[in-house]
C-alpha cells in the first residue's frame, strides 16, 4: 500500500510539473498584449513608456528564461505580483481560496449525504415511489442550469419567502472573525464568535444547495446504477445462500462494490466544484477564487491567471490522488492486478 | 421430530415458473423425487432442462420473475415453499448450502476471504467471530488449500480458480449442513482442477454425511459421485436411477440420446466418427407439447406418445417416464456406420503448417514505477507440423498456452522467436499486408458463439463481408448465392440470412461461425475450443458437421479443447502442452493408449469416467499449473510430476522419438501408469 501511494505520489508530482509548463505557455501564446491593456490608449502610443512596462514586468526576456524564473518562483511559493491587484498572487489566491473551498466542500458534502443513500434506495426499492423520486429529483438536478436555479433561488428564499439572506459571506451587521485559517466555518468558532458562525451558514446554504443540485443528481443516478450492476453479480446470489440478511447484502456485499464508480465520479464532481464556482460566487457576491478568476481573465492579468491556473492543477491532481489512493484501500485488485 | 425413517428432503409436483413479459416459462414443471440423510443425488440435463432451478427452488432462492406455483418441498418435515423469509434464512447457509458454478464471479472481490468465511458462520449465531475464524482456518485445510492461516486473510483474485472452488466449498460445508446443492461445481475448471473437487466433495460426503445434490451436465461427473441420478428434460424428471444402470441400459431415449452423443474415453473411436445425434431441440418451455415432451425428437416414438406418460418403476429402483420402455422394451445401442467415407489421404510429404521454435513471451505492464517489468512465458520452443488433410488436437490446462499458440498460428499476434511456414512461405514477422492473401486460406473458429458474431448484423451480412473483402464476390446477388450455399453446408436454412444472431440458439450461432470460416473457402482451420460453451448432443452435431465438412472440403484442422475425449475423437494427431512446452506428441489412438509422459497420462486418468470402480483407482494430480511468470526450472512439470527425480529440475528433458510419430519430453518415459490402459485395450477388442 505503502509502495503504491509512493507511486502514485511520483506520478502527481510529474503531473505538477507538467501542469506548470502548460499553464505557462498557454499564458504566452494567448492573443491579446497585456500591455495594451494596462497602460491605457496614451501610454501605450509612448514606446519609452512600453519598454519600461516591459521591462519591469520582465516580458522583454526569452520565454525559457521567463519560465526559468517562473518554477523558481514557484519553489519560493511565488506567483509573482498580479498586473491589476499590484500584491502578490498567493496573497490574492490565499485570500479568495478558502470562500470557495468552504463552499464546494460543503456542496459536495450535501451532494453525497443526499446522493448516495438515494441512490442506493433507488437501486433496493428498485421501481417503488423513491425510485421515482430519486430519478426526478436527479433529473432536475442535473439539467437546472445553474444561473437559472441560483435566481429562482434567491427570488424564492430570500426575496418572496425571506427565509434565507441575501447574497454576501456574512450578513452586513457581522463583524469577521480574525483570520486564522481562512475559513468563516472555523475561525468565527475558534473566536468564539457564534452568531456569526450561524450567520456564515445561513449564507452558505443558498448558494451550496445551488451548486450541491447537479452533482446530487449525478451521484444518485450513478449510485443506484452502480448498484443494480453489483446487485445482479453471482456473489450477491451466494450472500443470499448464506442465508444473510438483507442489510448485510445490500451494505456488505453489493456497497463495497458499487462505491468504486462512484469515487471516480465523486472525485471529477468534486474538482469540479472546487474550480466551477464562477457563476454561482458571482451571482451569490461570494468572495471566491471564482469572481478573482474572472476578474482576472477580464483584465490579462497574466500572473493572476497563471496562478489561479495552477491552482485548478493542483487541485485536479489532488483530487485524482485521493481518488486512487481510495480505490485502492476499497478494491485490493487495483494494486496487484 | 421426524424420525431417521423419513427422508432429508420430498419433493411433490414442484412447479416454478418464470412469469415474463413474452410468456409464462415453465422452467420446472412436475418435479418430484426424494433424498435420504447423506445420499448423493445426481441431477443431469442439457441448458434449459429446469435443472439449475430446481435445485434453487430447493432454498427458495428464486428471483423476480421466477415463482413457485404449484407442489411441495419438504425439507427435514418443514414445507420450504410455505415458510416466511426470516425462517428461509434460517435455512439458507445454515442447513442447506449452495455451491455454484464459477468460482471466479461467486466471490466478492472486494472482501477478503475470512470476512467472507467468518460471515457465512456468525449470521447463523453458531460462532462467535473469533471462533468463526479459527473453525475457517480448519476448514480451509480441509478443503485442501496450505497454510489456511497465512491464506485467510487473502484477496479473492490472488486466488486460482480450484482455490476459489475450495473456499466455495469451506462455506458450504461452514455451518455442517445436512444438504449441500452443488450446481456445475467444476465445469469451470480444468479437468485436473476437476477431478481434486469431485474426490473433495465425495470424501465431504463419506466423513460428514452431508447428503449432496451434484448438478451437472456430465454424466461422467455425477457417476464419479452419485449413488442415484434424475435426468431432467424439458422441465420434469424422465429418468431415475443408479448411474450405472443408466450408463449400460438407459430406458428413456433421452438419456440415450445424451449417452451416445458424448465421445467416450472407454470407447473404442469407430471407423465412421459421426456420433450419434438427436434431431431438433428442446420444446419451447411456454407451451409444452401434448403428450410426451422428447416426442418430436425422439427415434422410438409410437403412437402412445401422443399421451402424456408419467414417471413409473421400470425395474428395481429404476423409473422412466417413456410408454416404449414402460411397455418392457430395450432401447438398442445404434450400431456404428462403416467407414462410408473414402479412405483419408495419405499426408502430404512436406507439412502445411510448420512451427519451429516458437516463442512467445508477454511483457507485462509494470506494477508501478518501483518495479521491474515481468515476463509471462506464454510459449517457450513449441515445434509443430500440421498436414494436408489432417486434424491435430491441442491439449493441456488452462495456461499452458493453447490458446496463445492458436493465435500466433494466425499471426494474430507475432511470435518473440522461432519460425511460422505456411504452405512453404515464412509468415513469422511478415507484415499484415503480406499476410492478408494468406488469411483467405486460413481460418478461426472462436470459442464463444454469443460474442464472436457482430449482433447488429444479419448472418447473410457475416457470411458476406468475408466474400467482399476477398474479392470471392463481386455481385451483391452473387454474395447472396453463395450465403444461402454456406448455410446450406452448415445445415441451416436460406431464410437465416436475413436474421440476427440473437434469433438462434448457442449450436446455431456455432454453425454460423463456422459457415463464416469457410466463406473463404479455406484449407486451414483453427478451432479455439469450438464446442466447449455447447451442450452434448450440440457438441455432437457440431463434430459431425466439421467431420462431414473436412471429408468433402479437405480441410486441415488445428483442434483445441480441454475435453480430452473430443479431441480424442476428431483428431489423428495429438500434441499436449504444458506451460508453453510440448511435453508429448503422439497419434491419437497411440496417446490414449501408452501414454508416455506423466502428464499426459494424468490428464487422461483425471478424466470422469463412467465406470465407478475405475475412478477411484485414477491418478489424481495434486496442485495447480504454476504461474507462466516464474515457470519452474528444467521440466516445467516436475513440480507436480509423481516420477520427478533431481534431474528434472536440472535439465529440460529433450522431445524425444521414442516410437515412430510418438515424441515425448521425459527424463523418465512411461513411469506412471495410468489406470485406464487396460481399459482402453479391452474396448479395442471388443470393437
């Protein structure tokens, strides 16, 4: 187990790497002058004026040499200083990151407390009214487009019905917590500050259940198909031969089986959600890496957009790793095959 | 309590029935027999006989849409079909035990093997889980496996299939039931493999008492076994006895037919080799036919048949369900045909096909980074001629390379070394380009008639894509003509052409396949286990339709089966392999009859055999073959050989000639003896 997570733990590291030389190069080949589009009409008409701006930000070397620059900056946690904020990128990063992550993790959360008992109700009461529901429920969850149901959302609970604030982290009579982790959920009970803790969540849930819909409804239909495969495999007829109960089948035996696809899903659900939030952080004002990106994207801010990039990279490999390393603790073939 | 007089288990009239949307199926309908304390009860029938669904109405485990409808099952004085599910658990595992067929799926490769022990044990509440633990270690061992304790904590897929068989067993026999089902045990694993469970299983019976209900298609398994056997067709019972009694004076015609469609080891080869077949098949099981349900197929039929008979005592202990037999009739052997057929032509001086040092290693993807790359031996040196006109027979166990060596043959994948000629020309690397005319004459029959047809294509558009490819048509009608000639060859109708191959049956698709081999009019065949997936009357028809077929097209074949009686049957020449080697090479009748190597002569000795006595005196092979990864030095087999000395792992023996035709690789040729020698030689005289 051990030499197996060695493995792959080598092959995430390469993937960084890899990711970093992409994301550079895409960051330089895209069309459209940085430049350009910080300096103004007057300023860029002035060649002094470029070949200093140039030179300063140091797109006036050879790009091996820029990239050069780039890993080693990296190793320092560098990202350089974003063009439009004028502070460093992982001080930027360090601050919108952790509003996300809070609020992907908790969606993905709701999405398998949710998905997967429905799904593997679905797949026991094959037929029956919950199997109905979880199919509607699921059908409507993945086909809502996201922007539409965050409005019909907000219309609903926060502007006719006034069950849930409106958009913001906190409320505006909330003073946030001192920062310590960065995350609303820990630092305001770490100060002790549980109104504001409360406040923080009933933010939180408008838009994590916005987010939670789609990935819910994946979850649940690959659950219970996942599910009815394991259930129709010879050794669900043997359990039932032993004379087991049903429960013992249904979670001991066909679960076990059925939770591999699901990981792999879960795992792509949830990088996804981690670096799909752009939409929903706009639409909810949450203070995310989400609306930074497309701030970033809007202005060129190359380092901005590098970093974030990165970021996303990171996360994808990340998430892979924990990905493989679960499959593996649940179905021993994938190690010795 | 019932007292001992009673019986273990009483079956009355069981009906179940499958309630689907095209029709109720009447898979079992009017079983009834009985079972004493530790008796073993053989049940034999073809697929669809209601065999296997008997033996689960026996627990009530029956699935959606399958049913119960009708009669009783009286298990140790309690009505099975009328008890609620809690006490069917109860039951289940506990007093009655299921073993089924492939040990491969029956597994749950995400537990380990103890959970899957201990749980078996502890849901009855007869073991505490440490108790359970200690009691699946013992269990093990005496299912035969070493060092159950290192072993219990394994994953299934670090285990064989003979191990997993073994662990099948350890749960079944956890809970010391009084009844164990066993459905197809073996007919997953090779014929040693086999042979190791069935004496497992009967000394289960001898030292327990467990009383065994064997399922098989094979009457040579259940008469290694069984005291008693019901043969089943078309969902009722319509033979029972001793299997002996069976075996020598069958008196219902199915039973015959079953008898003699199946090539025997006892059996002399006759000089005609078409085995005797029965027309037609099964009754549709949605509506029965009136009166006696084999009628239409049967050869004795009289005008009686035309009512329903019922299961009567035909003698001691005997009863059919059959007016002829009843009315003290015999059923007469069929007399073998002359060989009608012309003389089989000399061989040709210089072989067709021949294979010269063939080498084929795998390399396998790393485990990970850390590890070196391993090389799994597929063929090691084989050194083959096949013929004009002749057919050569491919034995040996799962992972002795069969299969490999049959694709190599086809350049389906291109040998490591060694040389391939086919008619004169080198293909060994040739290019596919280079190979493609050739592919014309040589040509595959696969295994598995359900996945080797395309299933949204029509059969005449199978059979025509070959003709167009090779330019044999150049018409669409043309293409058509000839599709409805193939057909015709394979003996099916014009009319199938326009079908899909899920419309037909396993023995139809089977024909098709082959129809689509010889679209190209090929003079070399390979059969990869042609008739392994089918039933043995199909098996029958299928050997008789490729015997007819080599004897009016000159066909030359490259035979392999694990089936060591089939192979006997259709092949002049038989080469047996072991772990990528060919440790013999002999003619067929020369093989059978003075097996030289060891292994050979335990492969044969590990064969079923329908003589009872004979069993019990056979070589059985202890062990598995060894991994091709890491073959054992010098002779591949001397881990497993009884006549193995030092010299054998020292140095690979050499194929030698010891008799014209007749090579083997054997420091020690001839040393084990086995027991069906004489037998062979007394059949030969009486033939």
């Amino acid at each position: 187990m051990l030499r197996y997570i060695t493995s792959r733990l080598l092959v995430a590291a390469a993937m960084v790497l890899l990711a970093t030389l992409i994301v550079f190069l895409i960051a330089n080949t895209v069309p459209g002058d940085p430049v350009l589009t910080q300096l103004g009409d007057v300023a860029a008409n002035n060649p002094a004026i470029v070949e200093a701006y140039r030179h300063k930000w140091g797109l006036d070397l050879p790009i091996w040499d820029r990239y050069w620059i780039f890993l080693r900056g990296l190793a320092h946690g560098d990202l350089g200083l974003s063009i439009s904020s004028q502070r460093p990128v992982i001080d930027d990063i360090a601050q919108y990151a952790p509003a996300t992550v809070e609020l992907s993790t908790v969606a993905f959360l709701l999405s398998l407390i949710f998905g997967l008992p429905l799904g593997v109700l679905a797949a026991m009461k094959r037929d029956s009214w919950i199997d109905h529901l979880a199919r509607a429920v699921s059908l409507i969850g993945v086909s809502s487009p996201t922007f539409w149901l965050a409005f019909i959302m907000l219309a609903v609970f926060y502007g006719w019905l006034g069950w849930a604030p409106g958009p913001g982290q906190i409320g505006a009579d909330q003073f946030p917590p001192p920062d310590v982790t960065g995350f609303m959920l820990i630092d305001a009970p770490l100060a002790g500050q549980w109104d504001t803790f409360w406040d923080a969540i009933a933010h939180l849930a408008l838009p994590a259940i916005v987010l939670a819909a789609s990935t819910m409804g994946l979850i649940t239909r690959t659950t219970r198909a996942a599910m009815l495969e394991a259930l129709s495999q010879d050794y669900i007829r043997v359990a039932r031969a032993k004379g087991l109960l049903r429960r013992a089948i249904m979670l001991g035996h066909a679960l076990p089986n059925a939770l591999l696809p699901v990981i792999t899903l879960g795992g792509l659900a949830y990088a996804q959600l981690l670096t799909g939030t752009v939409l929903t952080e706009t639409i909810f004002s949450w203070p995310g890496l989400g609306r930074y990106t497309f701030q970033s994207a809007v202005f060129l801010d190359f380092p901005a957009i590098m970093g974030v990039t990165l970021v996303v990279a990171v996360v994808y490999v990340f998430v892979n790793l924990l990905v493989d390393v679960s499959y593996a603790m649940l179905d021993p073939r994938v190690m010795r095959r | 309590m019932p007292g001992d007089a009673d019986p273990l288990l009483d079956v009355r009239d069981l009906r179940t029935w499958f309630f689907t949307d095209a029709g109720v199926v009447r898979a079992v309908d009017g079983v009834s027999f009985t079972l004493s304390r530790g008796e073993t009860l053989g049940i034999v029938g073809e697929s669809g006989s209601g065999k296997s669904v008997a033996a689960k109405s026996i627990m009530n485990l029956l699935e959606e849409p399958a049913r119960i409808v009708a009669g009783s099952i009286r298990f140790r004085g309690r009505e099975i079909t009328a008890l609620p599910e809690e006490e069917l658990r109860d039951i289940r595992g506990a007093e009655i035990a299921m073993v089924f067929q492939d040990p491969m799926t029956s597994l749950n490769p995400v537990l380990r093997i103890s959970r899957q022990l201990v749980e078996t044990m502890t849901a009855h509440r007869r073991f505490t889980a440490p108790a359970a633990r200690t009691r699946a270690a013992s269990l093990l061992g005496r299912m035969g496996i070493a060092a159950p304790e290192r072993v219990l904590d394994a994953w299934p897929h670090q285990f064989s299939g003979g191990m997993r068989q073994r662990v099948m067993l350890a749960m079944g026999f956890a809970n010391e039931p009084s009844l164990i089902l066993a459905d197809e045990p073996t007919t997953a694993l090779d014929v040693t493999i086999q042979a190791q469970i069935l004496d497992l299983l009967r000394a289960l019976n001898a030292d327990l008492g467990t009383a065994v209900i064997l399922i098989s298609h094979d009457l040579g398994v259940i008469a290694t076994i069984c005291s008693r056997v019901l043969v089943m067709y078309a969902g009722e019972v319509v033979e029972e006895g001793r299997p002996q009694d069976l075996l020598s004076d069958p008196r219902h015609p199915y039973t015959w037919a079953l008898l003699h469609a199946a090539p025997r080891l006892d059996e002399a080869v006759a000089g005609d080799r078409r085995l005797a077949t029965i027309e037609g098949q099964p009754p549709d099981a949605r509506a029965w036919p009136e009166g006696c349900r084999f009628r239409a197929r049967c050869p004795f039929a009289i005008e009686a048949c035309a009512r329903h008979p019922a299961l009567l005592a035909v003698d001691a202990g005997r009863l059919a369900r059959c007016w002829v037999t009843q009315a003290g009739a015999r059923l007469a052997s069929p007399q073998p045909r002359a060989a009608t057929a012309a003389a089989r032509p000399a061989a040709a001086p210089s072989p067709l096909l021949h294979v010269q040092g063939l080498v084929k290693h795998y390399e396998l993807p790393r485990e990970n980074f850390l590890e070196p790359r391993r090389v799994l031996r597929a063929v090691e040196g084989v050194d083959i001629d096949v013929f004009a006109g002749e057919t050569v027979g491919l034995v040996g166990e799962s992972g002795s390379g069969k299969s490999t060596l049959a694709r190599l043959v086809m350049r389906l994948e291109e040998p490591t070394a060694g040389r391939i000629v086919f008619d004169g020309q080198d293909i060994s690397h040739a290019t596919q380009a280079a190979i493609r005319p050739l592919r014309r004459r040589i040509q595959m029959i696969f295994q598995d008639p359900y996945a080797s047809l395309n299933p949204r294509m029509t059969v005449g558009e199978i059979l025509a894509g070959p003709l167009r490819l090779h330019a044999l048509a150049d018409t669409a009608a043309e293409a058509r003509t000839r599709v409805g000639a193939l057909l015709d060859l394979v003996g099916l109708p014009p009319a199938a052409a326009a079908r899909f191959p899920h419309e037909f049956s396993g023995g139809q698709r089977q024909r098709i396949s082959i129809a689509r081999a010889l679209a190209v009019e090929p003079d070399f065949v390979v059969g990869d286990e042609p008739i392994s997936a089918l039933d043995v009357n199909i098996q029958a028809q299928i050997i008789n339709l490729m015997i007819g077929l080599q004897e009016r097209l000159r066909l030359t074949y490259l035979f392999i089966a694990h089936d060591l009686a089939v192979v006997r049957h259709i092949s002049d020449r038989i080469v047996v392999l072991y772990l990528g080697r060919v440790m013999e090479t002999a003619k067929s009748a020369e093989l059978f009859r003075r097996p030289l190597h060891p292994y050979t002569a335990s492969l044969i000795s590990a064969v079923p055999t329908l003589d009872a006595a004979r069993a019990r005196s056979r070589i059985v092979l202890a062990g598995e073959i060894p991994s091709a990864i890491d073959p054992p030095s010098g002779c591949p087999f001397r881990t497993r050989c009884p006549a193995a000395a030092p010299r054998c792992a020292a140095e690979m023996p050499p194929l030698a000639e010891l008799a014209p035709g007749h090579r083997v690789a054997c420091h020690f040729p001839g040393s084990v003896a086995a027991a069906d020698r004489d037998r062979s030689r007394r059949s030969e005289v009486s033939a």
